[in-house]
C-alpha cells in the first residue's frame, strides 16, 4: 500500500485537469452572466441627455459668422 504526502494529490491526472478546466469556465460563464444583467439594469431606465441651452448653442455656433484666416 502507498502512502499520500501532502504534495501528492489523489486520482488520475487528466481527470484533475479536466475538472479545473470545467471549474474554469464555470467561473468565467457566471462572471460573463453577473456583467450582462448589470448592463441589462442600466439599460432598463435610460437616463436622458443634458439639453443644451439656447444660449449656450448660439455660444457654440454662432449663425451667419464665418472665420476667416486673415
């Protein structure tokens, strides 16, 4: 009979990977899912956009002004 050391660890190799692997993309699928419903709660109640004022867009964009480079 063999004894186990701390280091060693119990069953086959390619088992173990295949568990860590599926583990792995356990993990990644539930980050990836946490992040899409927080995007979906965002989306839910758009905010609206901040509406310039009228000043502020003739500031902007002055009408009938052209630059000239004199």
């Amino acid at each position: 009979m063999m004894k186990m050391t701390a280091t060693q660890q119990q069953g086959n190799p390619v088992t173990r990977f295949v568990k860590t692997v599926i583990g792995i993309v356990r993990n990644v699928s539930a980050e990836l899912t946490g992040a899409g419903e927080a995007m979906a709660r965002t989306n839910r109640f758009p905010q609206p956009r901040p509406q310039a004022g009228v000043a502020q867009a003739e500031q902007a964009h002055p009408a009938g002004k052209v630059l000239t480079g004199v």
